[in-house]
C-alpha cells in the first residue's frame, strides 16, 4: 500500500504518484487515468478506460459470432 497527500496544485487538489507506482501503472506524462467506483464502494485508479474495455468486449464476442465471415472478408 502507498499513502498519498493530497496538495494544493494551483486551483485544484491532487495528488504526485510516486516512480515505482507510476512503473507498475506503465503511465507517462500526459496518460490518462481513470477513477471508477467497485461494487464495495472502494474506489479504483486504473490506466484503461472501462468505457473502451466495454467496447472491446463487444467487438471481440461480434468477431467471434462472425469468424468465418472476416475471414472470407479477409482474403
């Protein structure tokens, strides 16, 4: 577990992560993260966007329901 301060960061409030968690995270300056919500009201920092990861779920399972069709497609 890593304990972070919340700052004052000219108007706003936020918080620095540290090297090693943004290591594990694979973020950069300018990457994106997101906050969401889990079912026992914790609350998650994630660099993947649920809304994309939602979206992909749906094309994966349309991609499968029509394999041998891309494939011809494909040729």
């Amino acid at each position: 577990m890593t304990a972070l301060k919340v700052r004052q960061i000219g108007n706003s409030l936020g918080v620095v992560l540290p090297k090693e968690v943004l290591s594990r995270l694979n973020l950069a300056e300018g990457d994106s993260v997101f906050v969401t919500e889990t079912p026992d009201g914790a609350m998650r920092i994630t660099p993947y966007d649920p809304a994309f990861e939602e979206q992909m779920r749906a094309a994966r399972e349309g991609m499968a329901a029509y394999r041998n069709t891309l494939r011809e497609l494909a040729k």
